[in-house]
C-alpha cells in the first residue's frame, strides 16, 4: 500500500562506507517522517480532530501510554521529539501488526529500528513482528507480479554484508548450503570501487563503468570456484585487483593498503579492471549456484540482495537457468526491491504471522542468522 525508501548514501559517502553514529543519527531523524510519508501513500494517515472528546480515564491512560514511549526511546531523544509530535497529530492507522528488522546488521543502527518499533506498537497497541533481514531479500520475490515461487527452492543472497546460498523446503524453512568465508560479494565491489577511485557504494560504480571495459582484459583468479562446496570467498580476489594495480602504478606499492590514492590510470584500464573483476565474481556465483541446481533440482531459484541489481549478474543467472535448468522458475528481486526495503521486511514478516505469545525483551541482533 505504501513503501518509502529513503538513501543515506550521500551522507556516508565523504566518508566512503556507513559510519554507525552517523546511520543512528539519520535514523532517528528519518523514520517518522519516513512514516508519515508511507501512511500518506498508503491512505492511512488520518489526523486527529478536535472534535473527539476524551474522557479523564482516556486522559489518563494516554499520559501512560507517553510515559512508556519515553522510557522506550531513551536512547533516541531525536526520534522520541518527532515522535511524540507525530502520536499528538495522528490517530493510529488500520494496520495488524508491525514488523521490523532486529539482524542481521550495525547493531547501533538496528537499536533504533527495534525502538521505534517498540513505541509505535505500545502507542497503537499492535503486535510486533520481529524480522529477519535476509529472509526480506529472499521474499522480496513474493511481490514480483504473477506466481509466487514454488517449494523447494533455492535462494542466493548477494549483498554488501552476505553471500549465502539456501536450499529452502517450506516457508521459513532454511538450509544453508554455503556462505562467504571472508568478504560478502557487494562488499568485494565496495572495496574494488574504491582501490580504483570510484565513488560509494562501489557496486554500482563498478558495473557502470564496466560497460565499457574488456571482461577478459586481466585474469583474475575465481577463489574456490572448484571447491566442490557452496562456500565462497572474495579476499583474495580483492587483493588479486589490488597487486594488479601496484604493478600499473609502481608508486602504490609504499602505500598502506587502507590508504585512498587518486588513481593515475586510463579511464580505459580502470573500465578494463571493473568489468573483469565483475565477470570473476559473477562467474562464482553462476558456477555456485548451477552446482546447487543440479544437485538439488529445485522447483524454484530466487536470487536477492543489493549486487542482483547488477545487470551482468542477472542476464549471467537468467542464460544459465533458460539453458540448463529450464524445470526451474528463476525469481531475481524485481529492481525496485534489490536494494534494502521495507516492503521485502513486510512480505517476509506476513509468512512468519503474528507469533502467539506477546515478545519481551526484544533485542537487536547484529549476527542474526537464518533458520
Ligand atoms: O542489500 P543491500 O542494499 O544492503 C545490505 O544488506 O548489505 O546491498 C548493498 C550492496 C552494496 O555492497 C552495493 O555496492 C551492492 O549491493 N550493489 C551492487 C550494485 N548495486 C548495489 N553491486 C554490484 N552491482 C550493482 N549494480
Ligand atoms: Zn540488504
């Protein structure tokens, strides 16, 4: 009905990665105005009138209700300010239950979310949904237009913080088959962008300039390519990148290797070096994921997290399923939806229901995992 995305990338970028403190800032300077905005699209943001009169017990259970939310948000006196002008302003929406995501993520960021999560529900008196946040990567798919993904299917995440390949049997009902031993594959493109200079987040500078570079140019190695696992690693294919650029430059060599230098080289070499790059960790996953497709025949393989808005990675999976897996039904998140959303929060936390005891005590969890 209603789903807004706001980007704090022009926030973090002087700063070439996500600062906590500055995240839990935005944060709390964002989600009610983020709110309002989704309520107002989704027809739901109704105004408290004048009108209603309250009697003394009414009064006096709202003054209760205030009091929880200010204990609740303790922490985040920004967010509690432009919260306690929001409840005074609207009435609470026709909704069932609010889901949020509590990990795997930045713990101080997620703090905020579980919080305001919190108060929202002790002030409208809904139910909370507590919510994985790569189970929405994976159910992001659920909101493709036509049918839903079929049991059992396979799901790849590829985002800045996860590469995990899960055969999934049921709703909810997750093996993981491999993950990243090091670095995640958006994180890989992250710390690629910026060896060669290029803005935050690197994943989408990378795969535009890409476009006009030679994939086969350098040789980068595939790391556990032949591995016979599911498992993958990007370090060394990082490092790969780095040493290939010392040798370009000469003078990088003496630099420390979380140093940022403008780089010298030809736009041409740069594009050269980001589309071989990108066809080495697209090749990873495409001979991952066909490993896991012949072994488990699948009825259905839904491919989610930010890197799927790459474009050589989705035509690389939809040639690999159309010609060798054809009884599969790929599912790539529709664009909208590749990049963290709360829409995809929503459809994951509709499968997982209300649960049936009232939760306590709920608490971020930055190494939340799937199962
Ligand atoms: O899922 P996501 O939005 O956030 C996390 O949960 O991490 O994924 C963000 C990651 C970043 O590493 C970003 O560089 C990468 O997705 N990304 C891309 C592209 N667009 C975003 N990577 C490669 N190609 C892209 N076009
Ligand atoms: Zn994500």
């Amino acid at each position: 009905l209603g789903n807004t995305v706001l980007s704090q990338v022009s926030t973090h970028r002087p700063f070439g990665g996500v600062v906590p403190n500055l995240a839990m800032r935005e944060h709390q300077k964002n989600l009610i105005p983020i709110l309002e905005h989704t309520l107002k699209e989704a027809h739901m943001l109704t105004r408290v009138t004048k009108s209603i009169t309250v009697n003394k017990k009414q009064k006096a259970s709202g003054a209760r209700l205030e009091k929880a939310v200010e204990k609740i948000l303790v922490r985040e006196p920004i967010l509690l300010e432009y919260a306690q002008k929001f409840f005074k302003k609207y009435l609470p929406p026709d909704i069932d239950a609010i889901a949020v995501t509590y990990g795997p993520g930045l713990e101080p960021a997620l703090w905020v979310g579980v919080n305001f999560a919190k108060a929202l529900s002790a002030m409208w008196g809904k139910p909370i949904i507590p919510t994985n946040h790569l189970e929405g990567h994976i159910y992001a798919s659920w909101l493709s237009e036509g049918t839903p993904p079929q049991f059992p299917l396979l799901a790849l995440i590829v985002s800045g913080g996860h590469t995990e390949l899960l055969l999934v049997k049921n709703h909810l009902r997750y093996t993981r088959l491999g993950e990243t031993r090091d670095d995640a594959d958006g994180e890989a493109f992250d710390k690629v962008a910026k060896m060669l200079g290029l803005g935050y987040p690197g994943g989408p500078e990378i795969s535009k300039i890409a476009e006009h570079g030679k994939s086969d140019a350098f040789d980068f190695p595939r790391p556990m390519i032949h591995s016979g696992d599911f498992d993958f690693s990007y370090s060394g294919l990082k490092t790969s990148v780095l040493y290939t650029l010392q040798d370009l430059e000469p003078a990088r060599q003496t630099q420390k290797r979380s140093s940022v230098a403008p780089i010298k080289i030809s736009t041409k070499r740069k594009a050269d070096i980001a589309a071989s790059f990108q066809q080495a960790a697209v090749d990873v996953l495409i001979k991952k994921s066909a490993q896991a497709l012949k072994k488990y025949k699948p009825k259905s393989f839904v491919v989610g997290g930010g890197v799927i808005a790459n474009k050589k990675l989705r035509s690389s999976l939809e040639t690999l399923v159309h010609k060798l897996f054809p009884e599969t039904q790929l599912y790539l998140a529709p664009m909208w939806l590749t990049g963290d959303n709360a829409a995809m929060i929503a459809a994951a936390a509709f499968f997982r229901g209300i649960p049936k005891k009232k939760i306590s005590g709920l608490s971020a969890n930055g190494g939340l995992k799937l199962s």
